[in-house]
C-alpha cells in the first residue's frame, strides 16, 4: 500500500514537470533567464506533495516554507539563498503583483508577522510551498480567500528581462 501512495506522488510529480516543460519548450530559443524560472517552476512542481517539517530544507526529510524555496533555488537556479521568510523578503527587488513573473517569491502574514510565509510563483496566478504537515508542498492560487486575504507582496531575485546574472552556469 505504500508503495502505490510513493508511486501516485511519483506520477504526479512526472506530470507536472511534463506539464511545465511542454509549456516551456513552446517558445523558441527562450533567454537564459526564461530558461532559468522554468526551470524553477518545473522542479518545484517536481516537490509537489513533499511532507512538510519545521526547518525542514531536504527532499529526504522534508521543508517548511523558507527551506522549501531556498532548496529549489539552489537545485534549479544555482542561487544560495538561506533564512527564513521574513530574510528573503529583505532580498531581491520589490515586483507588482501584475507584472509578477514565474519562479518570483510571493509572501504573506499568516502568523500576524510580516513575511511569516513565502512561496514560489509558477504562473496562472497559482505558488508551489510548503503549506503545513497536513498538506505539505502544494499548489494554491493567489486569489484564494485564505492566502488573498494574507498576501503581502511579491519579490524577484532575477531580472525582469536579459541575461541572468545571479545564476550559477
């Protein structure tokens, strides 16, 4: 029995990373930095249904929020990003919540502090995080009531548009 529940996640996993890929390969010769945020949306997709565990920053144990997106930044995007969410929200640079772009940082208040929780935006107005030990890694839209009414703001660590300088090779 458990080893339909891993394979069920497996599955999951596989289809969403074919799901963003297809969506991805669509556009000719992407920039680098189209390269890259794919790259982040696809393997945080890849996480989907990860258990989630306070301070958890590994695949093998388990992530909360923050070491959830420092995990997959530093797999998909090659950027050392550390800290919790309230940290990364003094990262990066301020993006409107209209012009934010796949694999951008999405925060809210869901603990009555600032940047208490943090996502990864991978488009359609849906984030890939870390939710809680119910759920663990998910996918949830911007505009649901709980998150909506908590949202604080979006942050990106890549430029908006040209070769990505942040980036490992």
């Amino acid at each position: 029995m458990q080893n339909h529940a891993y394979f069920g996640r497996v599955l999951a996993r596989l289809f969403c990373s074919l799901a963003i890929l297809v969506l991805v390969g669509c556009a000719s010769q992407p920039s680098k930095e189209t390269q890259v945020r794919g790259d982040i949306a696809t393997y945080a997709l890849s996480l989907l249904n990860a258990p989630y565990v306070w301070g958890g920053q590994d695949i093998e144990t388990g992530f909360d929020c923050s070491g959830f997106v420092s995990h997959v930044y530093r797999k998909a995007a090659g950027i050392d990003l550390r800290g919790n969410a309230a940290s990364m929200a003094k990262a990066g640079r301020i993006v409107n919540k209209s012009e934010v772009l796949t694999g951008d940082l999405v925060f809210f208040n869901t603990t009555g502090k600032p940047a208490s929780h943090v996502g990864i935006y991978v488009g359609d107005n849906k984030f890939v995080h870390a939710s809680n030990p119910r759920t663990g890694v998910r996918v949830d839209r911007l505009d649901n009531k709980y998150y909506a009414a908590r949202f604080e703001g979006t942050k990106t660590l890549l430029p908006a548009h040209g070769l990505l300088a942040a980036a490992a090779p």
